[in-house]
C-alpha cells in the first residue's frame, strides 16, 4: 500500500495514533499498518478500510483500471 493512500485514507477518518511503517526487505516489502493506538481499534480499522475502498474505486473511476491491489499487514 502506498504512503500516499495511507495518508488519504487516514485524513478521511480523522486518526491520530495509526501508524504506516515500511518494510521494504528482502522477504519482506508489505508495510504495517497499527491501528493499536487507536482508543477504539476495530472501528479505527473499519473506517480506514472504507475510506481505502472509496479512494481505489476513485481511481479506478479516473484511470479505467479494472482493479487496485495492495499488500499490507494489520496490528
């Protein structure tokens, strides 16, 4: 997942405490996103992954792109 859509995606839902590491190795090149900071980290995660969900379908709206993937991990 990108930084960029990481930032985007946390503006939309106001957090504060969750965090984007990178982790571009040679096994390993998802980064982590932690949500554990959060005071509620399961609506924290369910925010951020609708507004994720609303930014891929704009840009596929805008580019014709037929799918958006990413890889990332979750704490």
């Amino acid at each position: 997942m990108p930084k960029s859509l990481f930032d985007a995606a946390i503006a939309r839902c106001h957090l504060q405490r969750t965090t984007y590491t990178s982790r571009n190795g040679w096994f390993l090149d998802e980064p982590l996103v932690d949500f554990s900071a959060e005071p509620n980290r399961d609506l924290a995660q369910q925010c951020f992954d609708k507004a994720r969900e609303e930014l891929d379908a704009a840009y596929m709206a805008k580019t014709g792109a037929a799918h958006v993937g990413y890889i990332w991990e979750v704490r």
